[in-house]
C-alpha cells in the first residue's frame, strides 16, 4: 500500500531540547507523547498541523525498521535521535521490563535490538541515554507472528520435511540450512539451538511458557550463508525439548546470550534431535507418545463446546471475513498448497481465540466448495488447543502465538499421525465442527456517491457533505459491544474540476468498546489509501497484519483493508474510484441492537429508517426526506472518532458543522435525460440505478463504474452469505462404506457392506430441507449380500442368453447364404 509520508515540516525541526526544558515540562516532549496543550503539541497530528514542539523527534520516535519476528534478534536504528559526548550508554526498554542493550553506529545513530518476545503486537518501548537513570525517549515496536514475517529475516531449514522426520523409517544423511549474511553482518557465527516448552499445571497461574538454550550446533563458523552437518542424538538432558528452533549469531557474543543481533529458522519438530530409542524403532516411541498425550488431553478441559462452528460453504468462509480468515497453510490464492491436509483446496481459521481457553477453530473446503471433515479424511480440519496467532493477554499457555499450538497441537499430530499410524486417537480428540449451527453474519455495505444497502435490504442515496453515523449498537444493548463505525462524506469534482452536487465517502472510522481507533482515509488529491491508528498513520511496507487492542488489521491489497473487531463483526474498506466502499458484517447476536445510516438489523426493512428521537420514516420517503433522514445521523465532536491532523479538516468539520447544511446535492427528480443520455447512461450502467445516479451527480462516467462494480461486490457477498441447510455428518455402516461427502440440503448419500455382509435398510439417504436425512444409516449384517448375488446370476445368465443369440443369428446368416449359392448358374 502507498502511503503518505510525513509533510516535510518534520524534517526541519530540531532535535536537541530547548534551554531549560526539562522531562515532563510544557514545551518539551519528553514524558509527554500523546500530550496537547496550549503551548505545543507532542500528539502524533502536530506534524500536519505544525504545532509540535521543537524536541517532538527526540522523544517521541521514529524508527526503521518498525517490525520484526517477536523471537527477537532484529536491529533497528532510532530516527532523529543522535548520539552526543555527554551520553554515556544506551539501554532499550521494552514493555517496562525488558531491557537491550543499544549501541551507537558509526554515523552516531542510536540502534537497538528487539528482545525475545512471548506475544504479538504493538510493543512499547522507551530509551535511556544515561545508562538507565531515565527513560524520557518513546516509541513503538511491532513484534510480529514468527510465520508472518519475510522470509528474507529468517534463516532456511533446506527441506524442512526432512528435517522434520529425521531419524524415522528411511531418513537420514545431511541437514543444511541457509541464511541471508547481509542480515547478519559478522565474520564468523555460531549456530545454537532453542527448545520450547511450557511447565506447570494447565490452566493455572504457574503455568508458564519459556524459550530455553539448549546447545550449539556449531561455533565460530565462517558466516558464509550456508552450514550442513550429520545430526546426532542430543545429550539424555536436553531430550525433553521436542519443539524448537535454531539460532544464528555473532561469534562474539557468548552462547545463550539474550537479545542479541540474530536469525531464527522457523519453529519445528526436533525429529533430528531426539536419542536412540527414537532412531532404533521411530513408530514405537511415536505410539508411546501419542498415547501419553492422549491420557493427558483427556484430563484437559473440552475446550471445543465455545468453538464457533464453520460456515457450511467454501464461499460462506471467504465471505464471512469479520469471523474467519485464511489459514496461511492452505490457501487458495497461493495454489492450494495443503501439506497437512491434502485434498482441501482452503482453509480458514477463526479470527478471535476462544474466551475461556484461548482455542481457535479451522476449518477445510474440497474444491467442490463442501467441508472436509475428519470423520471421513485425516485430511480433514482440526480445532486447536492453543490458537495458532495467539490470543490476548498472549504471554501465558496456552495464548503464546505460535507456540502454544505447536506444543497442544502439531506435535501430538506428528507423533499420532505422521510417525505412528494412531492418527484416530488423534481425530477422536480433534473432531472437525461441522456447520449444523453456523449463522451466516448480516450484511450492509455503503459506496458510490454514496448509496446505502442496510442490513435488512433497504436501498437508498444520501448525498450529505459532513461527518455521520453509518453504525452504532443501541445504548441499551447489553448483550452487545459498544460498536461505533463513522463515515465522512465530501463532494466530488466534476471532469471541468468544480464541485459535484454529489458528495462520497472519504474517510471511515470505527472503534469497539475501548479497542483502538482505525481511520481508513483516501490521502488528499488521490485514491491512496491511508490507515490510522489510534490518529497515527501506520505504514505497511513492512507487514500487511496487525495484531492490535481488541481487533486485527489486515491489508492483503493496496485499495482494501479488512478489520476484525472481538466481537466478530467485521469491516473492509476499499478505494472505489474516488471515493472508499465500506461492507459491514455482523454477526446474529446484533439483532435489534443497530442504529444510524445502515438500519435497524432486525429482518425488518419498515423500520430502516429510524431517526435519532426513534421516529420512523415510510418506506416510500422521498430523496428529500431521505436527505433529512442522513442529517439527523451527524455526529458531534464529542462523539467523533476522526482525526483532524490538517488546517482544512479542522476548518471544515471540526470547528464546522458535522453536517454542512448549505451543500444541495443533485435529487433524482431534479434531472431529466434526452434518449440518447438514456441510452448511454443503460449501455454504461447495465441497469444499475446507482451507476446513473453517479454519473448524472457528478458527470463522470468512470464514477459510475466504480459505483457499479462496489454493488456487484456487494450482491456477490450477499449471495455467498446465504444460509444453507446441513444435515450434518452421517456415518458408513459398520462393516460397511459410504459413497458421498456433501451433507447440504439435496445431497444423497448412498451405502454399501463389505464381501460376506448384506444390506438391511436402504441403500441411500438424502439430506431434507428440514436439516434430516430422509433415513438413518442402515445395518450390515453378516451373511452373503442377495442383491449382489443375484444381479451376479442375472447378469451372467444375461451374457449367456446374448451368446446364444449371436450364435442363432450367425447360424441362420450362414445358412441363408447357401441358399443363395446354390440357385445362381
């Protein structure tokens, strides 16, 4: 995504405090990032207003890089910050507790060194210039997912399958492993590795999560990128470790040494590792393993009763993107690379852990767009223990990203299913949900110049100039998040560039409860999208997924964001010619809990618009009254959500009217159009009123297009949003088999016994639109299958009797032929 840079103003003020400015004091921003008084500004908007203090850049930082893997070992260097004679250390301070210790380059920029972190997100940190005394200098690290890094940061297990089953039936020789050097600028390296683990009593305060040195693999090495070597089993000690990673770092620091410069591999299963006993006779120790954690699993709390259950449909889980979101490990846009589930084409996990226990759900399509299900395929989706990004406050089991999944959850699979054939056990433990009680979330989506589709299907135009509610729950509504999402509307230009009397959205912001605040904006002049935090721009050169406070930030595009609230609903905001489309999930439990420009969500389009005083206009109001409807929605500066970082924002809506009551749109029933306008506006249009509506407000045939193509997403979405009926797995006889995976309304499902059984009930069953089947799963009784026999018999008696027929026939050709032989002369 392109984004803004910062006015140039930024660059120009000083970096050195003032005379006589002290830490906390007004002029100064040291301790007081975030502040705005009277005197100047260290408020991340100071810089488009020119209002910050002359020291803004020394204490409230910028940095580059701004992310990273949270396994740590990433240097970035501190922006404006620069090293003085009177300095005398630097220490980085991560999160209050987590010191680093700085270093100063050559150019005399101050860098520091991002620590081993047990959690994913916006991480604050501070800097201390006099060896630790005070920490007045603020910034921001972004620790990310170790797999949602570039590829480029981490060092490379060559064949990670290898690495992965080595020491198991046919897999041995050399293991090798390669890594960017510039990233690690030393002459030599040495190469350690790290075990995971997390000890104590499950679901307990002494339950913790810890990343261990364990030994090196190699020492002193040059740093040549490259290093192979013939594994042996680890010393009896470190064996318990079966989950791990390696790590590279400069042979000058000592071995084990915490947050230093490094490259971590990505995390794996320690096959290569483990003693002889595994070496000797891999099957057995995996069984003896997998039968451990099942006695342990089945002390743990069942956590799958506050799973959420999967969207029926391959269509429904992409749709419904405020709920689920695709699981990095199976995706249909990287070419369905499925390892762990061969035979699905997508995956998608849950976006929000569990409440209690912190589990996530997943779950698997077929290229048919059906679920694949673990009770007909270990193919088939597995729930989570642990929740594979994590889930908050992150840094306890079983909440630590990455990690925690792998200790409850992959590792059990490698010894149940891919080094012992006990994959059952498994999958009795890890059932695939089916979809029996999902509830496609309501959608409502706002485009165009802009024209409105509320969560009940009511279409209609608001063409106000200002700042309005397009969603916010009832104040009463206790079963709810307080949801609050906010559009700004502002005229277009028409191609001679003066004003349009229609107006677009913007700008959208949305909060939840007290999660941060995002902006999604198009940047002044063009169709750039920009995306604020918390009144910040963000950038996203670097990652494109954030873990934030009660949400997830998701950029897969340059003209789309997506936003993933704690409750499940969700928002994705898109660049649609000049102006942003915005769709709107939410999930069920919203009924009757909505107000403002997108309806009342409550299967009742009468109601859809209600004003503020709870007045309901008709159905059949008119544009005008319509326009008065979209005024009464205006929010107030006390309410705003929006950030005012430039003299014309603040001009026009913050010390100006929220909603601009001199601005006439262009109403329907002010134009006409001669045929020829009609015919082209049809033939640009395809029949979409919106489209013509843009193109007449604003003159721009390319506005309606735009427009056209947002209602075409919109009626996309809504299609794959439409519920379906499942009647739920059904079972193969035993002794038996089962033709048929789909269990949707209209599937049919047929059985059959295995040699020297039979069939008692019927052959086939179909799933009803009343979510049964029209008949349960018949017997197989013992005893020779009679309708197999007999259409054996009568089938063979049916090739016997086509024989003979072929034989009368020939024989009476034959002798027709000497008859006709014997009378020529």
């Amino acid at each position: 995504m392109k984004l803004a840079v910062l006015p140039w103003i930024l660059m120009l003020l000083s970096t050195i405090p003032g005379p006589g400015l002290t830490a906390g004091t007004p002029g100064s921003c040291s301790l007081r990032c975030g502040v705005q008084d009277e005197i100047c500004s260290c408020h991340p908007t100071c810089s488009g207003l020119g209002t910050c203090c002359k020291d803004f850049l020394n204490y409230c930082l910028e940095i580059s890089p701004s992310s990273g893997s949270m396994m740590g070992g990433k240097d970035f260097v501190v922006q404006h910050l620069k090293w003085t004679d009177s300095i005398t250390s630097v220490i980085c301070r991560f999160k209050e507790s987590i010191q680093t210790l700085g270093y100063v380059d050559d150019l005399k920029q101050v860098h520091c060194i991002s620590p081993l972190l047990y959690e994913s997100g916006h991480i604050p940190f501070t800097i201390s210039m006099d060896n630790g005394l005070s920490f007045p200098h603020a910034g921001t690290w972004l620790a990310a997912h170790p797999y949602k890094v570039s590829e480029s940061e981490k060092s490379q297990l060559v064949n990670e399958t290898h690495w992965q089953y080595y020491g198991t039936s046919d897999t041995g020789g050399n293991l090798s492993l390669t890594w960017n050097t510039s990233a690690l600028p030393t002459r030599t390296v040495t190469i350690e590795l790290w075990g995971y683990e997390e000890t104590g009593t499950p679901y307990t305060g002494n339950w913790t999560a810890k990343w261990s040195y364990l030994y090196p693999l190699a020492t002193n090495i040059p740093n040549t990128g490259f290093f192979t070597f013939t594994p042996k089993p680890a010393p009896p000690q470190y064996q318990r470790w079966r989950v791990g990673a390696l790590r590279i770092i400069g042979s000058k620091n000592y071995a084990g040494e915490q947050d230093v410069l490094a490259l971590w591999t990505n995390d794996h299963a320690l096959a290569w590792h483990l003693g002889d006993d595994f070496r000797a006779d891999s099957v057995a120790w995996a069984r003896e393993q997998c039968l451990t954690w099942e006695a342990l699993e089945d002390q743990l709390p069942n956590f799958l009763t506050e799973l959420p259950d999967c969207p029926c449909t391959l269509a429904q889980a992409r749709a419904d993107s405020g709920r689920f979101f695709t699981d990095y490990g199976c995706d249909i846009e990287h070419g369905s690379v499925c390892t762990y589930h061969p035979g699905a084409v997508h995956c998608v996990r849950s976006v929000q852990a569990s409440p209690m226990y912190g589990s996530g759900q997943q779950c698997c399509y077929t290229a048919s767009g059906t679920q694949l299900l673990t009770s007909d395929s270990t193919s088939g989706s597995t729930p989570d223990r642990g929740h594979d990004w994590g889930a908050p406050p992150y840094r306890s089991p079983p909440r630590v990203p990455g990690m925690s999944h792998w200790l409850y959850d992959v590792i059990s699979f490698y010894y149940c299913c891919l080094w012992a054939p006990e994959c059952p056990r498994y999958m009795k433990r890890r059932p695939s949900s089916d979809c029996r009680s999902y509830r496609p979330p309501r959608l409502a989506s706002a485009f165009g110049d802009p024209h409105f589709v509320t969560f009940d299907g009511t279409s209609f135009s608001f063409s106000g100039n200002g700042e309005y509610v397009l969603l916010e729950t009832l104040e009463t509504a206790a079963a709810v998040k307080d949801l609050r999402v906010q559009g700004r509307a502002q005229p277009g230009r028409m191609p001679n560039g003066t004003q349009a009397r229609g107006t677009g959205l913007t700008a959208v912001a949305v909060q939840e409860d007290k999660s941060d605040v995002i902006e999604v904006r198009v940047a002044d002049g063009s169709q750039v999208l920009e995306v604020l935090l918390n009144q910040k721009l963000l950038s996203f050169t670097e990652q494109n997924w954030m873990d934030l406070k009660g949400m997830f930030l998701s950029v897969a595009s340059q003209d789309k964001v997506s936003i993933m609230l704690s409750s499940g609903a969700g928002l994705e905001v898109g660049v649609q010619g000049p102006f942003l489309s915005v769709s709107i999930l939410l999930p069920e439990k919203f009924l009757s809990h909505t107000r403002g420009l997108l309806g009342t969500l409550n299967d009742n389009p009468e109601d859809d618009f209600t004003l503020r005083n709870g007045h309901v206009l008709p159905p059949n109001a008119t544009a005008q009254q319509l326009f008065q409807f979209g005024a009464n929605w205006a929010i107030s500066n006390a309410s705003s959500l929006f950030t005012y970082d430039s003299r014309p924002l603040v001009n026009q809506f913050l010390n100006g009217p929220k909603h601009d009551p001199n601005f006439k749109p262009l109403f329907p029933d002010e134009t006409t159009l001669s045929p020829s306008q009609a015919e082209d506006l049809a033939r640009l249009c395809e029949s979409d009123h919106f489209c013509v509506l843009d193109v007449i407000s604003t003159g721009d045939p390319s506005v309606g297009n735009a427009t056209r193509i947002a209602h075409q997403l919109h009626q996309h979405r809504l299609k794959s949003l439409q519920p379906v009926v499942s009647c739920g797995w059904l079972p193969p006889p035993v002794n038996g088999h089962k033709e048929g995976l789909k269990y949707l309304e209209g599937s049919t499902v047929r059985f059959g016994c295995n040699s020297g059984y039979s069939l008692a009930g019927p052959e086939s069953s179909t799933c009803r639109a009343d979510g049964t089947w029209s008949s349960p799963t018949p017997e197989c009784q013992p005893g020779r299958n009679y309708t197999v026999l007999l259409s054996i018999i009568f089938g063979g008696l049916a090739i016997v009797a086509l024989i003979s027929i072929v034989f009368m026939l020939l024989h009476r050709r034959r002798k027709s032929n000497r008859n006709l032989w014997s009378s020529q002369p």
